[in-house]
C-alpha cells in the first residue's frame, strides 16, 4: 500500500497498525541496507526495540555502526546472503534505509508482507498487498523512526537507542552539514534526554582508527585524482580498493564541486560519489544521477542529492563514463 498522500501522522499510525499485526502473528525481522552504514544499523535496532518478536540483523556492520553497536552492546544478528535462516514464522518483514531489493542483499522470502522504511530520492520497490511503504523527504531513516518512537513507543527510548538514532543523523547528515529544519528537530528531540554528552558522544561517533595500509591506499587514491570539467561541474575522480566513501570525502576538501570514487572488486564495480551542499543547492542530484547509471548500463544505484553509489558488472571505465555522462547533462542554476 502507498502512503505518499497521507500525513505524515496517518503514515505512522499505519505504520503502527502494521507492527502490531506482523507481530501477533510471528517474529518481524527488521533488516538493514547491506552496506551497514550507521543509519540502517542505528534504524533497525532502535525500531526492534519496540517488541521481543522483532530482531535487528543484515548482511554487514560497517566501521562506524560496529564500532557503536559494540559499545552499547546493541542485540544486532549477521546473517548470510545465502542462508538467511529466516524463523519458522513470520510475521513481516521490515527493511530500513534500503531503496530496492538488492540494497539489502538478501533474497526475501515470498508472501511475506513487507514494509518499507527509507529517506532515499528513488525507489525501486514493488509493492504486494499487505506491504507499506513509508518514504518520507527527511536526511536520515532515523528520523522516521524517532518520529515514530516518540509517538507510539516513548518508553523505548531508553539512552542507548536514542544513542543509535543521534548516531545515525549525524553521519547521514555529515555532521548536520546537509541537515535542515526537519533534522535539527529530531536531534533535539533525542537530546532531550540529558544523560547525553552530545560533543563526547560526536567525537566518538567521528573518531575512526585506520591501519596503515589503509592510511597508504588513501593516498594513493589521492595521487590518482583527476581534476575535470564534467559541463557545468568541476569533477575530480580516482580509485581505490577500500574506504572509497572516506576518499570521497577528503577529495571534496580540495574544493571539487563533486567527487567520484570507483572500485571494482570481485567481478562488480562500484561507484561512490559526494557532493559539498553548495553543489546541491545549484542542481547537483548524485542520487538521481546514480538512478540514471543503472537505467543506462544496469546495476543498481541512488541515495541522496549530495551521497550516492551505484554497482554493478559494467567495467570500471564504462560506469565512470555513465556517471559522467550524466553530470553533464544536469543544468547549473543560476545564483
């Protein structure tokens, strides 16, 4: 069922409706976008906190999300791609922060009602009877569910999950960097909560430890960059083998109106590109651009106006074109 015309509050109260009934019914595993980031982690664990008959899990914990999910000692369940072990009965199955099936990396299993959490500008989705979809214009699935557990579930919002949820805004956001009105609520909403230490709790959420071979692959995909004028738009791309939404990042730093990382690994090539917010602001969409990769040459892609990725089995050069391509074709507003 489509909700996009309903009020935001007719959106959770359907939302809730759905809960409760998937878990009358069995166990609701609440599953994460495959690449772990720390808004699909801090989603799915703040939202299985509502019920015993729902449990986080997903194919993968990235850095950040690990490395919180370990000091709250969050309940969060690694599963594998090809023995998901679903329970013997369920009762729905909820995916946050994952814009179509393949984000998720799992195959889910048929005639299981699902519902859709995400932020995301594009969806690839196809709804069945008894699935909902809640895809709300916000910077991070977190606030979705803050909205939600404050409505419906205010006791649940113990220190630790309003930690997973603060965590993911501020990492979706870049450090509120891309935020608006709609995200500074939600943080003040969740700060609320005055055992929070919020510059202590930042510094920890942005504090990341890299190995020096990692530290070495950084820069050497530094030394690779390539500075170009994609149309309108001042592109600088390279590649590298890990970290490549790190890299992304610290090429911005140099002042490039986009960056474009790729990676191709195992047969499938990845892009992640990052674009500063006065980018966005004059017409950058890397999430629409990435959606357009995948109807050109396959693969999945999308995210948000100014963090997206795509990938797929196209070889590197090809998508790095695609990618390009469409940068091109996207018009400069004027200032």
């Amino acid at each position: 069922m489509s909700l996009e015309n309903q009020s935001k509050v007719e959106q959770l109260v359907a939302l809730h409706e759905w809960l409760n009934d998937a878990c009358s019914r069995g166990a609701v595993p609440v599953l994460t976008g495959k690449n772990g980031d720390m808004d699909t982690i801090g989603s799915a664990i703040a939202l299985s906190s509502i019920n015993s008959s729902m449990m986080a899990g997903g194919l993968h914990l990235g850095r950040v999300a690990k490395k919180v999910v370990t000091k709250l000692q969050a309940p969060f369940r690694k599963m594998s791609a090809q023995n998901p072990a679903w329970p013997v009965s369920l009762g729905g199955i909820v995916v946050v922060d994952a814009a179509s099936p393949g984000q998720v990396g799992i195959e889910l299993p048929e005639g299981v009602p699902l519902c859709i959490l995400d932020h995301h500008a594009t969806t690839d989705w196809q709804l069945n009877e008894g699935d909902i979809n809640l895809q709300w214009n916000v910077r991070a699935t977190t606030q979705i569910v803050s909205d939600y557990l404050h409505k419906f579930h205010p006791s649940a919002l113990s220190t630790p999950v309003r930690k997973m949820l603060l965590a993911g805004l501020i990492t979706d956001t870049g450090r509120f960097k891309h935020a608006d009105l709609g995200a500074f609520q939600t943080s003040v909403d969740l700060l609320s909560d005055q055992a929070i230490d919020y510059a202590a709790f930042l510094q920890f959420v942005e504090t990341e430890i890299t190995t020096p071979s990692e530290r070495g692959s950084l820069i050497r995909g530094l030394s690779r960059c390539n500075s170009i004028e994609a149309g309108p738009w001042n592109l600088v791309h390279t590649n590298s083998g890990t970290l490549e939404g790190r890299l992304a990042s610290l090429i911005l730093g140099t002042g490039a109106e986009v960056s474009l990382v790729s990676r191709f690994r195992d047969g499938e090539t990845r892009l992640t590109a990052r674009a500063p917010r006065s980018s966005t602001e004059l017409g950058v969409h890397l999430g629409d651009i990435m959606q357009k990769v995948a109807e050109q040459i396959g693969g999945e892609g999308g995210g948000h106006d100014g963090a997206a990725g795509w990938s797929g089995k196209s070889d590197m050069v090809r998508a790095q074109s695609a990618f390009i391509s469409h940068l091109t074709q996207t018009k400069r507003k004027e200032n």
